[in-house]
C-alpha cells in the first residue's frame, strides 16, 4: 500500500498505538472520579494538555478538549454566536473554508446572521476587502491557517492585525478563529504572535488516532457550552472525556519535530514535483505563486477526471484524493469544486485536480510507483 492522503488522515505512530494499548488498560478509570485511578487518569490528560500546549506556546488551561476539529470549529462558531448575538449578528469567514467551519455558518445565516465570505482568489486574503466588511456588528472572523484542498497558507497575523488597527479605539473587538486542523504540529505557531482568540486542532492529522481534537480559547473569551452535562473542561465542554484518545494525542503532540519532518516533507514535494514534470509533462501544479505547505500537493490532471485516476491508483494499491475526505461520499466533487473554483480555477480544472498529502512515512520509492501509475493513467484514461 503507497498512502498519499495524509491531509485526510495521518498513519498513528507505532509509539502512538503502543501508549494507547497502553492506556486502554492503565487508565480507563473516569478521570471525573475522586479515587486514586481516576486522580491518575486526570493527570495523565493534564500531562497530555500541557503537551499540546507546548506546542502552540501558551498554557495548558486555555486548551479545551473535544472529539474532534469539527467539534472544535462548531464549538467555536455557535459557543461564540450564542454568547454575542445581542453585540451583533455579522460573521466574516474565508470562502474556501473546510465543511466544519462552512456548514455552521451556512446554519447560522438560517438563524439570521449576515454572513461576509472574503475572496481566496490565488491564494490570499484581501486585507481591504477584509477591512471594508469590518463594523460594529462583526462579532467573529475565522480563516483557515492551511487550507486543506489546496496548501494555501493564509496570513493570520496580518488579518489579526487589520482587525486591531480598525477597531483599536472601540469597546468591543470582534473575536478570531483559525482552523489550525492542517497547520498543528506541521509549521511553527505562536499563538501570542499569531493573535487569535480561538485555534481548532484534531490528533489523528499529527499520526494520533481519531476521537481527539481541541479548541484553543484564549482567556477571557465569551463562549456558551453547546453540550450540557457533567461539567466537563471548565464547564464548556460537558461529557466524559476520551482519556486513552487524549493521552495518545499528547504522546503524538510530543513526538512533534516541526524542523526535522519539514526537511523530510519539503524533499518528498520537490522530488513528486521533478517526476511529475519528468513523466507527466501535461499534468499542471495549481499552487504556483502562493504560500503553501508543502505536505500538499495540488494537481491539474490532462483530460482524465479525478474520480477516475483516484479508481485507477486504488486498483494499484495507490491511495490520493480529490478533496476533503469527510464530504467527498456525500457530495462528491461538489465540495472540492467549491474550494478550488474560489481559489480561481474554472470548473474543467477542478473536476480534473487531484490532492497528493505526505507524511514523515513516506518514502521517495513510494513516490516513483505513485508517478509510474500516474503516467499509465494518464495514457489509459486521457480523453482529447
């Protein structure tokens, strides 16, 4: 099996699998009990906490547990709205936002919020068009750190700054959100620099396992609890937690090396890129002139559709995508065509772009295999 859909969801660490067949059995106690197991269930998910805070450079406290990013991101949207909503109603947010962020705010213009999306065209945020949505009445703005279709990098701390430089003399600011779900544990974050009040993450994109995410929420932040229960992470988050899911995810946060996987992901890219251009002369790159991460790749396929190359290189034991994995059964392309079309593509380019994500795993035979079939596919499939 060659695995090149790491943006959908990473491989768990062998360390990773172990702590949590581990943790399975010496930490199933609930971490909410008074006893000694459940004491110590707690301090290993404080420890975990405290992992990932590490990792973003702010403290453990501010790190609200959850499933997952989505949770996160809803969390987020609706916590924040439900808790601001006599403040205002208007919500600013990126127009190739991930299905997580962009369902929510699509259910929360049903509710009577204005909704701005601001153009991703070529990959980058207009700081103007930002600034002329920006009034009294805008109580959040979200954009993706990485966008997960195409690698884009959005420049968060510039919007965070046109945000305060507008509203430096009133009372009130409105909040930011970042969906950080690509960006944790792959590029350096300092959350004081970067300058938001909320950070969505989730484990299994840093090769822990799925049932574990979080929200950063710098304090002070205004949200309302959208799950009502046992009180749970300082009352915003009612349920008992998924220890074993937590723990894993701290062991994963902590095996983090952003400098040394950079190196590893930064030769896999430029490597898929030279075979591709060696082999595939027709095959085109859609992230050229824009910031991006590089455990992405974006391609252009010459006159063979994305769902019939991803068929192909399945059949080969090559597994890619076409876009966001979590809506691609229930909409097929029309997620992904949504995204890429914003990004500035027309509709033939996008129904033909397929996503290549890399991890610290891969190898560059698995990279040759993968340009081999590509090639074959391309000769098989192409219609002129």
């Amino acid at each position: 099996m060659i695995y090149l859909d790491s943006a959908a969801t990473t491989r768990p660490s062998a360390q990773v699998a172990e702590f949590l067949s581990d943790s399975l059995t010496k930490y199933y106690a609930n971490p909410d009990s008074t006893h000694s197991e459940g004491m110590e269930a707690s301090r290993q998910i404080e420890k975990a906490r405290a992992i990932v805070a590490g990792v973003l450079k702010t403290k453990p406290e501010e790190i609200i547990f959850t499933s997952s990013g989505t949770e996160a991101n809803n969390l987020a949207f609706f916590g924040v709205c439900d808790a601001l909503k006599r403040r205002g109603n208007k919500i600013i947010v990126s127009d190739s936002e991930h299905p997580s962020v962009y369902m929510p705010v699509k259910e929360l213009e049903k509710r009577g919020f204005e909704i701005i999306y601001l153009s991703t065209k070529g990959g980058v945020i207009n700081l103007e068009e930002l600034r002329e949505a920006l009034d009294e009445r805008v109580i959040l703005i979200s954009v993706m750190l990485i966008n997960n279709e195409t690698g884009v990098i959005y420049d968060i701390q510039k919007i965070a700054e046109t945000v305060e430089s507008v509203y430096k003399n009133a009372e009130h600011k409105p909040y930011i959100h970042t969906d950080g779900v690509q960006a944790f544990g792959k590029i350096n974050i300092n959350l004081n620099k970067l300058k938001v009040d909320m950070f969505s993450a989730s484990a299994h994109k840093i090769h822990g396992i799925k049932g574990a995410g979080f929200l950063y929420l710098r304090k002070g932040t205004k949200l309302t609890p959208q799950i009502f229960g046992g009180d749970q992470e300082r009352g915003l988050r009612s349920s008992t937690l998924n220890t074993p899911g937590i723990i894993a995810f701290g062991k994963a946060a902590e095996e983090i090396n952003i400098q040394e996987n950079q190196q590893i992901i930064d030769n896999l890219y430029n490597y898929a890129v030279q075979k591709i251009r060696e082999k595939c002369p027709g095959v085109k790159f859609n992230q050229e002139g824009a910031s991006i991460s590089k455990y992405i790749l974006s391609l252009r396929l010459p006159n063979v559709r994305s769902e019939i190359m991803l068929n192909y290189l399945s059949s080969r034991g090559i597994y890619i995508s076409s876009g966001a994995a979590c809506s691609s059964k229930k909409t097929g392309l029309q997620e992904s065509t949504r995204v890429l079309l914003n990004y500035g593509l027309d509709k033939f380019s996008a129904d033909f772009t397929v996503r290549v994500s890399f991890s610290k795993y891969n190898v560059f035979e698995e990279i040759d295999e993968f340009v081999n079939a590509l090639a074959d596919g391309i000769e098989k499939f192409a219609v002129y």
